[in-house]
C-alpha cells in the first residue's frame, strides 16, 4: 500500500543561478521517505488532477495564497559552540577574537553536560530559522562531538559534523596532541558512520593552518582520502591571519596551497570566507573544484573585510553560504542572504568609487542570486546537489512552508505577485514566516503546532 503526500500551491526554487522558477498551482507529491516523486505545474483543479492520475495519495496539504513552499536553507559553515557567545564581543579582529572570546568558549565544551545543553539550543534554533542543512564545526572534544551528533540525530537535521583539530598556536587548556587528535577524529568518523544516518556526515576539520601542524594536517589528508569524507576549514580571512599564516608555512607559494601541499584541497572540501585571495589562489580553488563558504555577516562584524563573491561565480566556483556563527551574529541564512546582499552592494560601490583600482562596472548579486546560494549553491558545496537544494523529482523534501499571514513581520498587498511575496520573505521575513519546517518529508520545526 503506498502512502504518499500532496502538497498544493505556490512553489518557489532554483534551477540554477541565473533561473528562478515561481511555480503557480503546483503539484508537488512525495513519498513515506520524504522523497520527491512528481511535480507538476499550473494545474488549476487538484481533485481533478488527482482523478485522473492513481498516485496514491493518503495526504493532501493546500497552501492558502499567501504562503509558499521554498527549498530548506542551506548553511555551508556555522560553528555550534559559538553560538553561547552569539551577539557578544564583535569589538575585536580575528585573531583577537579567537584568543579572546571564542577559545575560552569553546574550551567549556570539555564538559559533556554543558555540551549537550548548549548544543540542544542551537540545533533548536538553527531548525527553526529553517536551516535544514549545517555545516557544522563542534570542538576538539570526542565526547561533546559525539553528544552533538546525537542531538542533531534526534531533532532530525542533515547535518556535515567535523571535531574540530588543533595542535599548534593554542591556548594550553584549548589544544591536542597530534596523534591524539588523530586518533579522536578517526574514532569520530566511526562514531557519526557507525549511526548509518543518510542525513548525517562527518567532516574533516582542521580549525585553519595557525592551529595546525604540517604533521597533523598531512594525517588528516590521510584520513579525508581513506574515509572519503569532506574537509572544511577556514581560508584568507583576515590580513593578519594570512601573514602569520604564511609565515609559519615558507615552503608553500600561498595560504591555498598549504592546504593542498598537505592534500587537503580535493572536489569535496570547502572554505569559509576567502576574503582576500590572489588569482593564483582563486585559480587553485577552481582547478581542484573547492567550494567557498560566503560569511558575510561575519566578515563585516569582525571587520576581515568584503568579500567579492561575483568573481568566484564568474570562475564557476561552487559557492554557498555560512552564518559563521559566532563571528556571524545571526543563526538565520535569511540574515546571511541580507549580509550577502550588503556585502554585494558594497562591492559594487567601491568599484565604482574607484576604490579598487580595476573595472568601475560590477554586477552586485541580485535576489534570485541570494536566494540560489542560500538553497542549491549551499547544495553543491556539500555535493548534495542530487539529494537537496530544488524540488526536482527524485531529491528529498527539505522544504519551508513560509506562510506570510497577517500579524506577521512581512505586510503583502492586493497586488503584490507570488514573485514579490518571495522577494518580501528573503528581506523582511524571520522565524514567524514559518508555518512547518521539513527534512526529508519529517516536519523538524515551525509557528505551527502540528501539521
Ligand atoms: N579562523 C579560525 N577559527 C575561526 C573561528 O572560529 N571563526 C572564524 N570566523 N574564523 C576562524
Ligand atoms: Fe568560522
């Protein structure tokens, strides 16, 4: 007996960059697994539709007119136990910070107690700002590692999960042995594979080169290569960062190629912020198809800089893009969909201005573009393109039901279309403008109680 689900309405996603599809009428069925098997367009009577094909539906869900289904939210990179310190200590740069603020944090993740509290609430409000995918960093600690797993297991996100390594330019109460690092990272793999989740994956972590030996980071390429896993760490973020970076690595031409001198750069690894890259680098990042995590909000809050991200699209470089938190103020991709916006616009204004000293012409991203990182760039970062980002048959429903209801934060008029309620959600909607939040086919969050 099959048992599968109608939803009907407006859906809205991306086929690419360039193409936004607002689907008026549209029928979208997914089976028992959550995974999507029809999706037709402009049908005007469902019970009609239904009559006349045998999809045995047991479910039927309308969307009212002002609400909308749209892809889950992607977040390429977010570190979980910054989230305590989220909204505090945006005075300093980088490296500051991290000594500061974010090493004395992380380092109370020692107790699993503490862990399993903290994690719950940012795993919690992640969902319910709608991101159905994380890339997560935890920290160096197995045990709360493997606490967060379980957590983010039970309250049902997709989820990249990397322990974080860290075996040089640490504090002493925040740092490892190299083989003991190792050695906690290949019991880590095993612990997240050992749970055979679809949604679950574990993630090489590397914090960045500062905190990472050459012994180390060669151990970890290892283990990328016989596990098959991805690797996510952080790349030209800050110019401080970047000079003692190379400073500690003189045998390599740049700070991207320290990464791929110690195999780390291959198809599956992506890097967060990439602010300040030579040619050579951006060059390097499209020659080994390694994807960039955009982080707007954090570089502007901790002040690394404006990243040009339209230079990487032109290179057909996979982009998506990361909260950072707690660089990052905001849990919410809707947040980093604005920053990015504010970062692009930036952009465009210092081209103009003279200020960079190339092209006065630039295209500063557009809200589709926004949109298109958020969901299915986000996507092909993690190589998910085949499971999420788009309803196309055959990907799992990580969706949104936005519902823009009166008494809401976004006002819709008479006369606004499907494709202006859209763009007035990617601005002024938040947590309220979601009615069901959905991770292959399980409702994990939302405003309503139940569905
Ligand atoms: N570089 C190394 N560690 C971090 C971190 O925790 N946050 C950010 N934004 N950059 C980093
Ligand atoms: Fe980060």
């Amino acid at each position: 007996m099959t048992s599968n689900t109608v939803f009907y309405g407006t859906l809205i996603h991306s086929l690419s960059l360039a193409e936004l599809e607002v689907i008026n009428n549209g029928v979208l069925i997914i089976n028992d697994k959550g995974i999507i098997i029809h999706l037709e367009r402009n049908v005007p009577d469902l019970n009609a539709f239904l009559l006349k094909h045998d999809f045995g539906i047991t479910k039927i869900h309308r969307l009212n007119p002002h609400q909308f289904l749209a892809p889950g939210f992607v977040d390429t990179h977010a570190h979980a136990p910054q989230y305590v310190f989220s909204g505090l200590g945006m005075d300093l740069p980088l490296l500051d910070w991290l000594n500061t603020y974010t090493f004395p944090a992380e380092s109370s993740f020692k107790s699993v107690e503490y862990a399993e509290k903290a994690y719950t609430k940012v795993v919690s409000r992640f969902l319910r700002n709608g991101t159905t995918t994380c890339s997560w960093f935890a920290t160096i600690h197995l045990n709360a590692c493997q606490s967060l797993t379980d957590i983010i297991e039970r309250l049902g996100q997709r989820a990249f999960i990397g322990k974080v390594n860290m075996d040089q330019n640490s504090p002493d109460y925040y740092v490892e042995t190299t083989e003991g690092s190792l050695r906690d990272t290949r019991l880590f793999i095993d612990y997240v594979n050992s749970k055979k989740s679809s949604l679950l994956t574990p993630v090489i972590t590397p914090r960045f080169a500062i905190s990472c030996t050459s012994e180390l980071m060669l151990g970890l390429g290892k283990l990328a290569k016989e596990y098959d896993v991805p690797v996510q760490s952080h790349l030209c973020e800050n110019h401080d960062e970047i000079e003692f970076t190379c400073s500690l690595f003189p045998d390599s031409a740049n700070y991207t190629a320290i990464y791929d001198d110690h195999n780390l750069l291959t198809d599956k690894s992506y890097m967060a912020h990439c602010v300040h890259m030579k040619d050579d680098e951006v060059d390097m990042l499209a020659a080994k198809s390694v994807g960039v995590s955009h982080c707007a909000n954090s570089n502007f809050s901790i002040h690394s800089g404006v990243c040009d991200v339209r230079r990487f699209l032109k290179k057909g470089i996979k982009v998506g893009l990361g909260t950072d938190v707690a660089g990052g103020f905001s849990p919410s991709v809707l947040d980093s969909i604005r920053s990015s916006f504010m970062a692009s616009k930036t952009m465009k204004i210092m081209h103009r201005d003279g200020m960079t000293g190339g092209s006065k012409e630039y295209e500063p991203l557009v809200p589709s573009e926004l949109f298109y990182l958020a969901t299915l760039g986000g996507a092909k970062v993690l190589g998910l393109e085949d499971t999420i980002g788009n309803f196309a048959v055959g990907k799992s429903l990580d969706a949104l039901w936005v519902d823009l209801a009166e008494g809401g934060p976004v006002d819709i008029f008479e006369n606004d279309t499907n494709t202006q309620m859209f763009e007035k959600f990617l601005f002024l909607g938040n947590d309220q403008s979601l009615l069901h939040v959905f991770v292959q086919g399980r409702r994990v969050a939302g405003t309503a109680t139940s569905i």
